[in-house]
C-alpha cells in the first residue's frame, strides 16, 4: 500500500515533456531489436525449411550475372516449376483415387450390412416356417382319423322291383322307415330325382296339367341339379298331377263333401310305380281356381306308399314326416320378385289389423257356426283406442260365387289380387282364420291368404294356428315370422299385438320376407324347396356348386418373365409372419355328419335352415359358427395354446387356427404399370396364399413385357365383359376362406394388410378392411339415405377396394344377392362396394370393422379413375336409395368401433413387443 501511494505521487509530479520523451525513445527502439531478432530467424530457421528460398540463394544474386547465365537459372527455375506442379497434379490425383476408393469402400460395407439385415430376417424367416412346417407334420401324426377322400358315389342300376300293393290301412300309417325304399337313395348319390313327362302321363291320371305350369315346370327342374334322365338311377320318382278332374256329385243334399276322382288305375300303371308306389311323389300344385278345392287332389284315392305334395290336408290324409305341405303356385316361374314386395318400414302402418273373407254356410252346419268369433273380433275393435284402426271383413262386396267343394267353414278371398294387395300394405298385421271344421290340417285358400300377407310386409296372425300346418314346417321356424295363436285367445288378441315393440315388428316382417322370397315366392322357389326337404329328410348333403371357372389372360406357350423388384431395406426388428408356402383352407369334412348332430335345429342368419340354405362349395349344411370357422370349430390343433407375446406373437397367428393364409384379388383396367407396382409391393408378404389378378380390360396384357415377382403365385384371368361385379366372383383359383380385395392403386403396407388380416380372423363374418363411410339421412328432402365419404366417428360401410371378406360371401354375392342390384352396378359402372355392404349387413345384421385411422388411398402418379367422376357421389346416393328398395329396407348398421394396435409402426426391441389390443 506504501509503494502504490509513492508511485502516484511521483506520476503526479511528473511533467508532460518527460513523457512524450520517453514514449519516443521506446517506440524508436522496439522496432530495432524486433527487426534484428527477426532476421536472425529467418537466416537460421526459415531458410532452412524453405526450399525455393534456398534455391534462390544457391543461385547467387540475379543482378551479377550475365545474359546467358540468366537465361540458363530461368529454364532451371522453369524445370522445377513444371517437375512441382507435375508432383501436385499427381498427388492430387491420387488423392481423389483415395477418396473414391474410399467411398465405395463404404458404399461396400453399407450394402454388405443390408444384405446381412436381409439375410438374417430371411433366414429368421425360414426358421420360422421350418418351425411352422413341423408343426403342421406333427398335427397330421397327431390327427385322430385319417383323412377321408370324397367318397365314391352309389347309384341303383335298376328300375324298382314290382311289389305286391299295399292296403289302405298300410297307406293311411305310411313313414318314411316303412313306405321308403332307402337303398336307392346312398348318402353319396347326390339324390337323383326322375320326372314324368307330364304331356305324357299327367293325361294318363286322369287331368290335364295348366300349360303354365308345365312350361314353367320344365324350366324349373330343367336348372335343378337333381333332375336326372336315367330312371334306373333315380332316388325319387316325380310325378306332377293336375288340377281339373272331374268331381262326383254328394249323395246327399245335406252335404258338401264332392270327391275328386282321379284315376288311380292310370296313376299305379306307372312305368315305375312299382306295384306299390314307393319312393313317388304326387305332386298337386293348386293355381287357378282355389276356392274349388283343386288344392286337394287325393282324398279318399288310393295311393299305395307313394308320398303326397300339396296345399290341402285332412288330418285323416295327412300321414306328418312322409306327405309335404306345399304352397300353392300363385307367383311367377321364377326370378327377382323384389318389385311385388312391399317395404319393411315403417314398423306400424295405416291398420294395425286387417281382414276381408267371406265364409258361405255349408250344409248340415248351423249357419254361424262362427258367430262367436266374429262377435269377439267385432268388440275387440269397438274397445280399442282411437289410435289404433282395424279393417275387419267378414262379408263380400260383391258376395262371393258358392262353390260346391269349398272346405267346410273355409274362409273365402274377396275382391281382387290387387285390391287385397293395396289393403294388406297398409296393415301391420293380416288375419288368417283356420277352417271352421277341425278336420283340416291346411287349405290351399289358408295357403294363398298367407302368401299374399307375406309378399305385402303384413305379419300373419293364424288364429286356430295350434293345429294348422303350414308348408315346409318341418324344416322351416314360422314362429320367427308368423303369430300362430289358439282361437282362445281372441279376447287377448289386441294386448298382444300392441305387446309387439317396433324392433320386433320389423324382425317378423324382414324373415316373412325372407321365407316368401326363398320358398314361396315363385314356382322355381316352390319346386325347389320340395326337393329339398326330401333330400334333408334322407341325410344326403346337397351337390356342390360348381365355382367360377376362370379364363387365363395369356395362354399356356406364354408366360410374362419374372423380374426381381428393387430391394427395400430390411427391418430386422420387425417380423410380421412366416414366408410358408401356400396350402389351402381346411375343407368343411361335416357334410354327412351335422344333420345327425343337429337335425333342423341349426339355423343360419337369415333365420333359414341350413338344410335348404344355398349349395356352397366347401360346405352346404353348417352352422353360423362354424361356417366361419372351417373345420377348425371344436378343434384345437397342436401348437395352438402357446400364446405368448413378443417373438411368439409375431412369429405365428395362434389361436385355434395358428396356420391360415389368404388370397389378394386384385380388379384392374389396362393399366400395366400400376398393376406391375401393385404386385411389386406385395413382395415377401406374410401369410400370402395366392394373387388373383382379375383383368378387366378387352384386350389381353399383352403390352407387360416383365413381370413383378411378388413372391407367391400370380393368376391373371380374364374377365367375361368389363364389370365392377367381377371382383367379387367366385373363381375356382380361390383356395382360401379369407380374401382381400385390392383395387390396383391402393397402397398398403405389410404391416397394416397383416393387422387387418389378424383383425379378420376375430370377425370372420364381418367386412374388414380400411376406408370407411357411411349413410346419412337426407334432412332437406326426407328422401331417404345419402352416401357420404366425410370423416366422421361413425361408419357403416367400409369400402371393398382394401378390406377382407370370407369367401361365403362371393358365392352370396351371386346366389343371395337378387339380380337386379347386379344389374343396377353394372349400368353405372358403380357401387359394388356397397352392394356387397347391404348384402354382408342383411346376413349378419352386423356392421363391419375398420383398422387404422386411414380414410382414404391416394396414388399419386395413377390415371384418372372412376371415382375422380364429378357424378361418381350422386350416383352412389342413387344407389343407397334403389338398394334399399329392392331389399325392402336399409340393412346398414352404424358403428363407433375401430380396430388399432396399440403399437402400431412403434419401433421397439423385438423381444419386448407386446400383443395386439384393440380400442
């Protein structure tokens, strides 16, 4: 502190010359010493490090030499100016030589790095399949019975042998185990059924068949694939009898009871009757006049053990499990009948009960022998509220003509078809009223009143419906479409009635509909119910229907060569499934076994018995369950319980099914190079059976000079004519119960297709697929439902460009679905995707399931399509509105679910991935 307080008074001393004197004299000598250490430097150091510099100095001073000796220094400085800048060009050189080397070294490693991520995930995926491959070995040692071939089919060779006939006390107790002959009929032999030629022997029976219905007859069995020509090989012998015989007048005046007289001499002279009439059936279809009794063409005839088919019946006549109730032919020879329907909704209608008949008093009875129903009828309207209307009546106007064989205390028809028609569209319920005499176990006039109230949406109300048969009731529940009440409940009939909400108003209506289109509706209908309900009673499985045999789009000298596409790179971490080789779904093996199992009693959604559900390819008699589920129902293969998680879950699907594969059917229009990057995406995708491409187009492919290798076997075919229903046909080359149907521009990743396939796998009866719409109704004009494509939280349909259905439903599609919503796709080159909506919502009365959050599928680069149209949305508005009326409602279901996996794209360690999960 002492020496700092000195020194700032010695500065505070000191004058300003001093110091501009002093800072002088330093600056002055700081640049001296500076400059000599510096060249002291550069004489020691710098020089010697620098070539050139010594160089020049070895040279000597330029300024003392001559011109010669200058001109030689300056082509020696000329030389080792060229010698360095040649040493540059080629350090330089080398040294980009060392970089590219070096970069394609690493390039090298790169690639041997990818080729190893893709060797191992290929070999992982062998192991895999290798792993899968011993599994499926060791289920076939494990199986407890062998595999069974189709077995071989077992035909008679000979007419039926002449046997004595029987008595009428035999006829009157026939069934099927004591009036049968069952050896003609072998499980395999596919039910032959030989027809009479009715222009020869109808005349022979005593009465001319209608014209109609012999041409129509014709036609019908002509598309039945029972019919045989060879009457030594026949199961059942079919003999169509009319309905205009002549009629033997009473004996009595107090007595209505005519007899038709048939003649049994010319109907037991047969060519193949036997001596007996085994294994016939009389077939009588009342059409023309129903109140003349045509409906019942036997009473009182001998018939020997021949079976019987018609709509009227006596309890006396009708011999139950052997004669067949049958509808009356009163519909068209077959085809759509949609258009006679009336709609399903609104659940309630105009009359909440209807009834117009007229009964004429029959001789011996008192003449209101049903005085006390009709008075209980008539105080049930006087009691019930203003809200509900009732048209009750029991008289004609104009009266009906007597009829001499009027079943006694049957209720005739009044007015018109058309007028009963109009009537029956507005009552929510139609009254049926059974004959007054309980001898009766069916009329043929019941028969036609039931018809017309179910082809006009009005639910059946059969009154005395405790002891009426009604056709085909053996195999058919009328509970879920008929009320068949006792007459006793009269009085309680109106609480019952209004008991019934809307939601079971409209389920009476949809099957009532359902039944009269499948097995009333049309001659066709009727004739090939018949068949079937002989058929189901003996056991034997119906024949196969025979798929859709598809036409290759090249010929067999020519095959497009394969090309590899370019490689992806791997993600080892991620393994989606086995690459196995393709194998077929397990074949339904329950055929001759389910109706032992189940009888009748198995039904599927339509409320249909499976006996005469449509002929499927794999399976005709099944259960919904296991309709779904193949052969695996009930059976739980080796390897299915290891569950797990991680690798386990990743490696195989489990389940009760762990082994499944499916088929990409894929609808495109001469657009090669769409199609080319379609089936090059496909490349080393999992749990791939096969790609069926369907070509659309008029032309062959022939401009497709390669062909993408998409790593399972690709068939082309060709389309019959350019229509969106090809999509959905059912070709033979279809091997598997899941199918993914693809439009050639949507861009799936492996990922998601397998997602959704596991997806499917829980829904098997359902669509499920990615983009998702719905309908909405139109509140502007109230005209029914709109198609909207809008995101929204809720969906109805899910588009068939990218979703999976069973292959049951391409064989509906075609069987099921009715003609005219074919055609209507194919006039507007639209809506199949929705067709196939209503249809797989009409059968499971489900809606479908969409995965992931994606709406839509954009292909950038793609030609235009059909739905870039500015008219493709008001189309598909037409469409929801005309499907809706050929089906008689909207079948759309709307749903909030969507399925997601939890870790979806996540990218996690292998082994720590955990399980799929819904929300």
């Amino acid at each position: 502190m002492y020496f700092h307080e000195r020194f700032c008074q010695w500065l505070g001393h000191l004058k300003l010359s001093r110091v501009i004197l002093l800072v002088s004299v330093i600056l002055f000598i700081v640049p001296l010493f500076t400059h000599y250490y510096l060249s002291k430097y550069d004489e020691s150091g710098v020089s010697a490090s620098n070539p050139m510099r010594h160089t020049l100095e070895a040279l000597g001073d330029i300024s003392t030499m001559n011109a010669a000796d200058l001109k030689l220094r300056i082509e020696e400085m000329l030389r080792i100016k060229a010698s360095v800048s040649t040493e540059l060009r080629e350090l330089e050189a080398k040294r980009g030589r060392l970089q590219r080397e070096a970069a394609a070294a690493s390039a090298k490693a790169d690639s041997a790095k990818a080729e190893h991520a893709r060797a191992a995930a290929e070999l992982q995926r062998l192991r895999v399949s290798a792993d899968q491959a011993r599994l499926a070995q060791l289920e076939a040692i494990r199986r407890d019975s062998p595999e069974l071939a189709p077995p071989a089919q077992i035909l008679p060779s000979r007419p039926p042998p002449i046997l004595p006939p029987v008595s009428p006390t035999s006829e009157v107790h026939c069934r099927m185990f004591s009036c049968f002959d069952h050896s003609r009929c072998s499980l395999t032999s596919g039910f032959p059924v030989y027809l009479y030629d009715p222009d020869v022997f109808a005349p022979l029976a005593g009465a001319e068949v209608d014209g109609f219905l012999k041409t129509t007859l014709r036609q019908t069995l002509g598309y039945n694939s029972h019919i045989t020509r060879n009457p030594n090989e026949a199961c059942v012998y079919l003999v169509i009898v009319g309905e205009a015989f002549p009629f033997e007048k009473p004996s009595s005046a107090t007595t209505d009871a005519y007899k038709l007289l048939l003649n049994e001499t010319a109907i037991k002279s047969l060519p193949y009757w036997g001596g007996d009439g085994r294994n016939h059936v009389l077939l009588n279809m009342a059409r023309r006049d129903l109140s003349v009794g045509s409906g019942d063409a036997f009473r009182g005839a001998s018939i020997g053990r021949a079976m019987v088919a018609q709509s009227t019946f006596t309890h006396e006549q009708f011999r139950p499990g052997f004669d067949i109730v049958t509808p009356p032919a009163l519909g068209p020879p077959g085809g759509d009948v949609w258009a006679d329907c009336a709609a399903i909704a609104p659940a309630r209608r105009k009359y909440l009960l209807s009834f117009q008949g007229s009964q004429p008093p029959p001789k011996g009875l008192d003449k209101d022998h049903d005085k006390s129903l009709i008075e209980a009828l008539q105080k049930m309207v006087s009691q019930a509220p203003s809200s509900d209307s009732f048209l009750l009546q029991f008289e004609c106007d104009p009266p009906v003509e007597k009829r001499a064989v009027l079943p006694i205390g049957d209720w005739a028809l009044c007015g018109t078809d058309r007028s009963r028609r109009a009537v029956l569209r507005d009552s929510t319920f139609a009254l049926v009223l059974a004959p007054a005499d309980r001898t009766y176990v069916t009329t043929a006039l019941l028969q036609a009143r039931l018809y017309e109230a179910l082809r006009s949406g009005a639910i059946p109300v059969v009154l005395g419906g405790d002891r009426i048969r009604l056709p085909y009731d053996e195999v058919l529940d009328w509970r879920r479409a008929v009320l068949a009440l006792p007459r006793a409940r009269v009085p309680e009939l109106h609480f019952l009635l209004r008991a019934l909400g809307d939601a079971d108003l409209l389920a009476l209506r949809r099957q009532g509909r359902v039944l009269w289109e499948r097995y009333l509706s049309s001659v066709q209908a009727t004739v090939d119910s018949l068949l079937a309900t002989l058929r189901t009673r003996l056991h034997i499985p119906p024949q196969p229907a025979m798929p859709t045999q598809a036409t290759p789009a090249f010929n067999d000298s020519f095959t497009p060569p394969r090309l590899e596409p370019p490689a992806v790179d791997a993600e080892p971490e991620e393994t989606l499934g086995p690459l196995e080789a393709p194998y077929a779904s397990p074949a339904y093996r329950r055929n001759y076994s389910i109706a032992l199992l189940h009888g009748y009693e198995m039904w599927n959604d339509w409320g249909e018995p499976f006996a005469l559900f449509p002929q499927l390819p794999w399976d005709p008699v099944v259960t919904s369950e296991a309709r779904f589920m193949g052969s695996a129902a009930g059976f739980r293969p080796v390897g299915a319980g290891a569950g797990g998680s991680g690798r386990e879950f990743s490696e195989a699907l489990g389940g009760d099914r762990p082994r499944e594969q499916f088929t990409i059917v894929i609808l495109t229009y001469e657009r090669e190079a769409v199609l080319a990057a379609a089936l090059a995406r496909l490349r080393g995708l999992p749990y791939l059976n096969k790609v069926v491409v369907v070509w659309n187009g008029p032309s062959s492919p022939g401009s497709m000079t390669s062909w993408p290798e998409s790593g399972a076997p690709v068939a082309v075919v060709r389309a019959p004519r350019n229509s969106l229903n090809n999509r959905f046909l059912p070709y033979h080359l279809i091997d598997t119960e899941a199918v993914l149907c693809v439009d050639d521009d949507a861009h799936l990743r492996h990922d998601e297709i397998v997602f959704a396939f596991r997806v499917w796998r829980e829904h098997r009866d359902r669509i499920v697929g990615f983009p998702g719409r719905y309908h909405a109704w139109d509140l502007n004009f109230n005209n029914g439902f709109l198609y909207n494509s809008n995101y929204s939280c809720e969906l109805s349909m899910v588009l068939t460009g990218a979703a999976f259905v069973h292959r049951y439903y391409l064989w509906a599609y075609w069987r099921a679905l009715p003609a005219a919503v074919r055609d209507y796709v194919d006039e507007y080159m639209n809506c199949e995707d929705i067709a196939m909506n209503f249809l797989v919502a009409h059968i499971t009365r489900k809606p479908p399931v969409k995965v992931t959050s994606r709406w839509t599928f954009r292909c950038p680069g793609c030609p235009v399509t059909l739905s870039a149209d500015e008219t493709h949305f008001h189309e598909r508005h037409k469409c929801i509105q005309f499907f809706s009326q050929v089906m008689g409602y909207t079948p759309l279901l709307s749903t909030q679910y969507r399925a997601d996996s939890v870790l979806f794209k996540t990218r996690i360690p292998h082994d720590k991935q955990k399980c799929f999960k819904f929300i």
